[in-house]
C-alpha cells in the first residue's frame, strides 16, 4: 500500500498557464516533503521542500503548498514553461533523514509551446 | 555539476549471474544512496551508507549487497540475477542527513534477461 500517492500519472499544460501537480499520502506522522524533477536520461534533481510547520514554500516559479489535515500537497508552477516538462515526483518524510523518504510514484508534466 | 558517476549506464545481464553496479563521487560526501526506479512506484531505496563500511537496508533490499570500503565507491551487488531487478537504478549523495541537498547520479538502466 502507497503511503505517498500522485494520482495523475500525466499532465498537460499550455504554455504560461499554471501547472498544479498533486501529492497525497496516509502516514500523518509526515512532516518532510520534498518535490524532485526529472528530465529523460538525468537522475532527478531537488527542486523545493516544506516541512509541516508551514503551510506554504515559495522559490521563484515553485510554490508548493501544504494542507496537513488533508494530507495532501500540491506544487504550483507559474508561469509553466516548456522546459518544465518533466516527471515530477514528491517525497515524504517523517523525520527529514534522507533513508526514511518515501516517493510518490511521479507525475509527467508536459508543458505545450 | 555535483561530481558523481555511475557506471555502467546500461547492461544486460542473464538470470542468476552476479552484477555489479559502482557509484564514485568525487565530493566527499558522507552518505550514498542506492534507489530503483521503476513505473508505478516511484523511486525505492535498496540501501544506503552513513560512512566507510557503515551501511544499511533500505525498503526493497532483498537480493541486493553493498559495500563502502572507502569515500567515494559505494558498489550495489545483485547476487544473482533476476528478471524482477531489471529496472533503472540510481545513486544518490549527500553531504547532510536529508535529502534537500542531495545529487543524484544519471542512473544505470539493467536488464536481466
């Protein structure tokens, strides 16, 4: 059984819209996320993280919001770009050690000129 | 570019020989990590290193070694073989205990046939 859970396997955009990629998961003792990016042929790269005593992480384009009663989390990309196009993957961690977190299954944004 | 390196980048292996997957980083970092990724469930730790010699199970060890007999190698062992580890295997480093500042490898792509 997934504990962290991304329910869209893909994901479609026109260029300069937004793009909100979703995040839920079921062990509400969480309290690390993260979201990774990766591009074909390329190991994923960090992109933002929040930790459960925010709400909400900005950087840049990047905002990703956190609602911990709901268990969920979502990562806003504003304005979307054709080189966001990418698997998105989202992380969960209870105490932020880099052995403990969990990953989503991914999400591929892709992101029309 | 974070110096890490995984080697090789891609094999086909027949069922039940031993296979050998070499992570080297050049950064010093103090923990390694070995992921699988495969679709429908993200990335998945294998094992993972806390310093020289020091290593240990990740969430889908079974069938799989490392060792870290010095800084920069950690080696991932199939024992022998399977057709369920074909998948595409990645390293990861970090000089701290998260993941926020971790570099990922570009991933060695394993087939057993």
């Amino acid at each position: 059984d997934q504990q962290v859970k991304q329910n869209s396997p893909s994901l479609s955009v026109q260029e300069g819209r937004i793009s909100i990629l979703n995040c839920d998961y079921t062990n509400s003792m969480f309290d690390y996320f993260l979201w990774y990016k990766k591009y074909p042929a390329e190991g994923p790269t960090f992109l933002i993280s929040i930790s459960s005593i925010k709400d909400k992480n900005e950087d840049g384009r990047f905002t990703v919001f956190l609602n911990k009663s709901a268990k969920h989390l979502s990562l806003h990309i504003v304005p979307s770009q054709p080189g966001d196009s990418a698997v998105y993957f989202c992380a969960a961690s209870a105490d932020n050690y880099g052995q403990n977190f969990v990953f989503g299954p991914g999400t591929r944004l892709s992101v029309l000129p | 570019d974070a110096g890490i390196t995984q080697s090789p980048r891609h094999k086909v292996t027949e069922t039940g020989t031993p296979v050998t997957l070499r992570c080297h980083q050049t950064e010093n970092h103090r923990y390694m990590y070995w992921y699988r990724q495969d679709p429908g469930h993200g990335l998945r730790l294998i094992h993972y290193s806390y310093g020289v010699k020091d290593t240990d199970k990740g969430e889908v060890s079974d069938g799989y070694s490392v060792s870290r007999s010095k800084t920069e190698d950690f080696l991932l062992t199939l024992e022998s073989a399977t057709s369920s580890q074909t998948s595409v295997y990645f390293c990861a480093i970090s000089g701290g205990q998260g993941l926020t500042e971790a570099f990922f490898g570009q991933g060695t792509r394993l087939t057993v046939v």
